[in-house]
C-alpha cells in the first residue's frame, strides 16, 4: 500500500448536488488511513492561487445534505496554460500534497490527466448532474437533478390541467438528453425532444392533436437544452409557438435552468457518491493514478481516465485524428462497446416514452 502524507480534494465545472457527500467520505477515509487532507478552495484556480485549507472529520461534518460544493467550484482557463499548470505544481510541492482527487466532469478529467502527467497521481470522481461520461453508467447530481425536474413539472401540472395548457419545459443537460428523457417518462410528458434521438416534429403535432381530440386537457413537453433549430434557435421556443398554432392548445414555455443543479441531494447520489470517494482513496493507497471511478452495471469500479474520455469523444462523434493510435484492438472494441452500450439504452427508453406517454 502506497504512503502518502496528504493529499488534496477539489471541485471542478458545474457543481452538482452529491459533491459534498463524496468530499466527505475522501476526508474521512484519508484520515482513517493516517493521510491528511488539504480542501483546495474553487477547482484548479484554487490550486494555482493557493487558496487551501486543511480537512477534518469535523470539518466536514453536516455537509453529506448540502447541495453545491463547499469547496466552490469554477472553470479555469489558466489552468489549460503551461504556465498556469506550473503554478499548479508549484503548490502542490509548497504544501506537501502527494496526490489530488478531482471531482467533477469531462473537463476535470482532463486536467487530472495533465496533473498525473507533471508528477502529480490523481484520481477522478465523476461529479456532474448531466450523466453525460459515456463510460460510466451513473454520475454523481444525476438522480438529484432528475427529481428536482419532477418536482417543478408536477407543480406546473396542475396549471395546465385547470386551464387547457400545454407547458413546454427546457431542462439542463448540455448535449445529452438524458435528464430530459428519463423525467420526461416519469412525468408522462406526451412529448421528449433530445439531440440523441431524431426528432420528427409532425408525428409530435399528431400526437398532441389526437390526445387534445381525446379529451386530454393538460400537456406536458421536455425538451433537453441541447436541442436546436438548424439556424441555432432554441428549439424548445420554436416548438411552443409549433404547437399553440397548429393545436389550438395556449402553450407556455419554461426554461428550468440552473434549478436543475441545486438542492439537497438525495439518497441515491449521497450513497453513490460516499462509495465513490472511498474508492477514489483506496485507489490511491494502492498505488494507482490517473483512473476515474465509474459505476458499471450496478458496481463501483474504475478505468484509465484517457480510455473514458476517448470512449466519450467517440460516442459523441468528437474523435480527433489520431486519437485511437495509442490503443490497443482489444481497447478500442471495448470503447465501441461501451457507446453501443449507451445508445441502445437511450434507444430503449425513448420508445418506452412514445408508447406510454400519450
């Protein structure tokens, strides 16, 4: 088992509801391992700025229910510069820390990548409520964001019930639909907009047209914030005034926003979350770096972080030449795999969503 004297903690990209319960459970299990802890204050800024502060068991108590991060978070330009990575490095070595885990999200894993490559050994949490690292099946703030969605909806619900309406609601999710999706079904939205699935606008009209005919009075659309009209529009604005004039229906639009990130997380994300940080720590104590704990079919469990950001350029249809040079046959079927993995899921759902939500 590798000794290390202490290491450092931080918070990167969007916050998401869970990032304290993992900051927890890494303090806590450092500590009991004999490793001190040092919180670096608003991501990789932090880290160049020197902005640190030492973690204790009672620091960090009361915090497994907050939402946010109380280590703060930002995305740091600098941090990308030669210059600022120095600065980086610079204090880690001033303050003794032997190894960092990263929470957060694409971007933090890249910026741990280059941490491991200058000497530093880091370990990153998947910590972002968009679900949108194809390599892992689950990340932390995801069910959370899910259940805010579901909370804001069911109250608009009533309105448009009492009055005819149709509410067309945008939720976050950058380029994947999968917030929209999985609350969109649990809400019975009649229809789900999302960039992974073509989306055919006059079967959607239809749909809405023949349950109006049908009696139905209150309709509910999502729509993932990562959709757009082919000249950049919005589209979730351009479908409400779609179907206010082609259904007669009086439509409202309702762009939830960063609602979606906050408030307390729930069970799911504080246990996901917990076990997350305990692995990240074990990790490192065993001698490993530069891996991303993930969640693979229901289990806690890790891969090599450029692996897991080439599987999520190549799902994302982002590879750029060269990129899968320096893997193996075997790396770059299992890559496939994983995205096949994914799409097939996306492609479950969206047409449990058309045959049930009507």
């Amino acid at each position: 088992m590798t000794k290390f004297r202490r290491i450092g903690v931080l918070t990167s990209g969007g916050d998401a509801p869970g990032m304290n319960a993992a900051i927890r459970a890494i303090t806590r299990k450092a500590l009991e391992q004999g490793v001190e802890v040092m919180g670096i204050i608003g991501g990789y800024s932090g880290l160049i700025n020197e902005k640190i502060i030492p973690l204790t068991t009672r620091s960090v108590a009361n915090i497994i229910n907050r939402g946010g991060t109380m280590l703060y978070s930002d995305r740091c330009v600098e941090f990308k510069t030669e210059e600022g990575m120095a600065k980086a490095i610079a204090t880690c070595k001033k303050y003794d820390i032997d190894a960092i885990v990263a929470i957060g999200g694409d971007g933090t894993f890249r910026g741990a990548t280059d941490l491991t490559l200058r000497g530093v050994p880091t370990i990153g949490v998947t910590g972002t409520i968009d679900n949108d690292i194809t390599a892992t099946d689950y990340t932390v703030g995801f069910d959370t964001a899910m259940n805010t969605v579901l909370e804001a909806v069911d109250k608009l619900r009533d309105t448009c019930e009492s009055h005819a309406r149709c509410n067309v609601v945008e939720v976050m999710g950058r380029n994947c639909g999968q917030i929209a999706l999985m609350s969109g079904i649990a809400l019975g939205a009649i229809v789900i907009c999302i960039p992974e699935v073509p989306f055919d606008e006059k079967l959607a009209l239809e749909k809405i047209k023949s349950a109006k005919d049908a009696g139905k009075r209150g309709f509910v659309v999502l729509v993932s914030e990562g959709c757009f009209t082919e000249d950049g529009k919005p589209y979730g604005e351009v479908l409400r005034e779609k179907i206010e004039e082609e259904t007669g229906i009086e439509s409202k639009f309702v762009r939830l926003a960063h609602i979606v990130r906050g408030g307390a997380p729930t069970l799911r994300d504080r246990l996901t979350a917990t076990k997350m940080g305990v692995a990240a720590v074990e990790l490192l104590l065993e001698g490993k770096s530069n891996r991303v704990v993930i969640e693979d079919d229901g289990k806690i469990t890790d891969l090599d972080i450029v692996f897991a950001l080439t599987t999520d350029s190549m799902y994302k249809n982002k590879l750029k030449e060269g990129a899968l040079d320096k893997f193996s046959e075997e790396d770059i079927a299992a890559m496939k795999a994983i995205c096949d993995k994914r799409k097939a899921e996306i492609d479950e759902l969206y047409k449990i969503a058309y045959d049930v939500c009507k």
